[in-house]
C-alpha cells in the first residue's frame, strides 16, 4: 500500500499570498490615501498661489516671487517639491484648458510637483509617489491702469514739456482734448514748462489743454492757443498689453522672383521688388522683411515677426503695400519699422507691437493705416504698441493722404509728428512720454473714442483651471 505524501508547509504558502493581498490592499488604503490627500492639498496651495501671483502681476509686483511665496506658506518648498510661476508663454508643454484664441502671456500658471513617500507600498517595491497639479489663471488689466478714457494727445512724463512743439506748426484737435502729466512751471529755458508751445502757428483743442496744478502752458509771442487750459489730475497709466504668440515652422527659402510667398520660418532677409502676395498664415523673419522699387504687395489675414533686421518699404510713387486683418510683431533682435520711398502704405485691422526696434515713417509715404476693429480681436483700436521697456522713438510723417485710426501707445518713448495729416485728419490717441510736434507739421485729428484701445477699465483676475 503507498503512503501519502506530505502535505505539511501548504498552508504557509497560503499565507504568504494571503499577506501579500493583504499588504497590497492596505498600500490601496493607507498609502493611496496618503496621496489623494498629498494631491488635494497641493491642488488647493497652486490654486492659492495662482491667485496671489496675479493678484501681484495686476499691481505690478514681482508675480513669480508672490506664487512661490503662498505655495511655501502652505508647506511647499524647495526641499520637497518642484515649484514653477510663469507666464503661459514661456511653458512647455503648453497650458492646458486655454481658450481658442487666447494670448497665453494673460496667463499664469502655478506647477508644483511632489512626491509622497510610501509605508506598506514598499513591500511591493513602491517606495515614493510622484504627483504634479497645475492651476492656471488669466489675468487682465492693472491696478494703476486709468479706468476713465484718456483724451486724444497725452504726454506722460512729469518733469519737463510733455507737449513739446516749435516751428511753424498748426494742431486742431476736434471731439478731445491735450493732457499733459508734467508739473513743469518755467517758460525758459525752453521746453521746461508743462506744455510749450514754442515758434509760430496755432493750436486749438475742443477739450482744451489740461495739466496738473502748478503745470503752465507757455506760448511763443506769435502762437495762437484756443482752448481752455485746465487743472487735473496726474495719472501714470501702466500699459501693460500682452505680447502676441507668433510660431512658425518649416524653413522657406523662395526662389528668385516668387510672385507667391508661403508662411513659415525665412532665415535669410527676403527683398520683394516686384508684385507679389502673402498667403495667409504665419511668417517668422530672422534677417527682415524689405519690399522695394515698384512693387505692389498684398498679404491678408497675416501674421509677421520680426526677429532681426527691420520690415521696411521703399517703393517708388507707385508702389503699394496692402494688407487686411494683419499683425507686425517685433522682438529679440528686430530693429523696427521704417516705411520709406514714395508709395503707399493701405492697411485695415492692423496692429504693430514693437517689443524692440523703432518706429520711422518718412513724409513722402501715403499712411493710410486702421486698427482693428473686430470685438474678439485683443487689439482692438490698437494701431501702434511700444512697451516702456523699450522706450524707442516714433517719427511719425504723413502726406496730405495719410489717415490714421486707432491708438498709438509708447508710453516710455518720444513720439514726434512732422508731415501733414490732411483734411481728414487723424483719427487717433497719441499716449507717449512725451509729444513733439515738429518742424512744419500740420496735424488735424478728429477724434473718436470708440475708434480707439480700451483697456480693461478694472482689473481682472479669472482662475481658468
């Protein structure tokens, strides 16, 4: 008869298995609570911090130092975790749960990355958790942004003429007025009152001519000036209109005498001297952008950085650009925007944001240039941007048919107006550090409010995510 075999040290093994069961079900518990709660806590420290951040970028504090510090002060630092504040520009990968259409520098995110380390987890060689949690929130306007409308000529500055003219100059500004941020009060030496009005011509403001107390206006013996002078209050409007995001990619390098350029990246300057037409798109410009001799260019529905070099035209009398629904970005190593020659410039919904280089359009080039008017557009009546920090000058000449609508904003910069606006007249707000108005120039503005860049009247703060 055959013994059975034994079967003591089964039982053990069940055990085992049981344990391990046992062990993975309290890891699920224990652990895996543990880092819900780690999560949770972390989602609502960036919340908070998202939200202390935009708070400091909208009264124009260091924004980045401001998240940081609410995310330490709920118990996230640099010894346990990953903390990032930055614009949604300047992340990668990019923001999640953005709008279509939205400039990513409104917003800001918070991301923190932790980690949670594990008690029963570890028997199944899980000793830590990683997590990362985001919150992102849109930020629109500033504290110290003027919630009142501005009137159609404004020199910032407060020491010195922040109305400056000599020569033979005529003004007419029909619907607004002139306001000058200066407390300056001597009429010698020159240009050292509030507004001066040196030489010979005539000056006239429907809203008159307003400064702040102790400010004076001082007028050469053959000036005329109609138009009350009038004490205000100073106001110091912080521009702080975000920056657009203009990508492209694909190298084009065209063929000599291409009549059809597509967007893309162009690393070599690209000269047009013949008729040609922009497709729709995006165009990224690293040595410039320059259209001469006879040309007649078309480019709607377009969008061109300028990365280096300048965009600048020098046409012969019959040269035209023509260009619709279109945005000019100059940044990094762009040197600016000179319109030259003797043709003519015709644009409609048109913005140029000159985060670097200059602004220069000679007297002999027909300007007829009009901001954007679509209410989805961020740049609505937005002609012309110069953020302070680039604080380059304007040189704005026209020819009798030059026309003009929308706001020029630079307010670190010298904005000079020579040339002759014509019978139409501007249609404009000219917002600068200071406003020469220069030589000969014949400058008649009639103005529109709703034609013009309205900030935010408050500030906005919306968590997105």
């Amino acid at each position: 008869m055959k013994p059975k075999s034994q079967e003591r040290g089964q039982a053990l093994i069940l055990i085992v298995f049981a344990a391990v069961g046992l062990f993975a079900f309290a890891a699920l518990a224990i652990d895996g609570s543990r880092v819900f709660s780690d999560r949770r806590h972390a989602q609502n420290a960036a919340d908070t911090s998202v939200l202390a951040a935009a708070l400091a970028k909208i009264r124009g504090e260091p924004y980045v130092e401001a998240g940081e510090k609410r995310a330490n002060s709920n118990g996230f630092n640099d010894t346990n975790s990953v903390i990032d504040v930055s614009t949604c520009d300047l992340v990668n990968p990019p923001c999640e749960g953005l709008p279509t259409g939205a400039l990513p520098a409104e917003y800001i995110q918070v991301r923190i990355e932790l980690t949670t380390q594990t008690t029963f987890a570890r028997i199944l060689g899980r000793d830590s958790v990683k997590s990362v949690v985001t919150a992102v929130a849109r930020v629109q306007g500033s504290s110290s942004t003027s919630s009142s409308p501005l009137p159609a000529i404004v020199g910032l500055r407060q020491t010195g003429c922040a109305i400056c003219a000599g020569g033979t100059v005529v003004l007419d500004v029909n619907g607004s007025g002139v306001q000058s941020n200066s407390s300056g009060s001597a009429c010698t030496p020159p240009q050292s009152a509030s507004i001066d009005f040196s030489g010979t011509g005539t000056y006239s403001a429907d809203g008159g001519f307003t400064m702040p107390s102790g400010g004076i206006l001082c007028a050469g013996f053959t000036a005329s000036v109609t138009g009350a002078q009038q004490v205000g209050a100073q106001v110091s409007p912080n521009y702080n209109i975000p920056a657009p995001t203009i990508t492209c990619s694909g190298d084009v390098f065209p063929a000599t005498g291409a009549t059809v350029f597509t967007p893309g990246h162009y690393p070599d300057k690209l000269t047009i001297s013949s008729s040609a037409t922009f497709s729709p798109g995006n165009y990224c410009f690293d040595d410039g952008l320059f259209i001469n001799a006879n040309a007649n260019v078309t480019a709607n529905d377009v969008n061109f950085r300028i990365d280096g070099g300048d965009f600048q035209t020098h046409g012969a009398s019959n040269a035209t650009f023509t260009c619709s629904n279109a945005l000019i970005y100059v940044t990094g190593g762009g040197t600016g925007v000179h319109f030259n020659g003797n043709g003519t410039n015709n644009c409609t919904g048109v913005t140029f944001y000159m985060e670097s280089g200059d602004v220069t359009w000679n007297g002999n080039v027909a300007q007829i240039l009009k901001a954007p008017t679509d209410p989805n557009n961020p740049y609505k009546g937005l002609l012309i941007y110069v953020p302070e920090s680039n604080g380059s000058q304007l040189n704005i000449a026209g020819t009798s048919g030059s026309d003009l609508t929308g706001s020029i904003i630079a307010p670190g910069s010298e904005i000079k107006i020579s040339g002759v606006s014509g019978s139409s007249g501007y249609n404009t707000q000219i917002i600068g550090a200071f406003i020469t108005l220069d030589g000969a120039s014949n400058t008649v503005i009639n103005y529109d409010q709703s034609a013009q860049y309205d900030p935010p009247a408050s500030p906005v703060i919306q968590l997105t995510k």
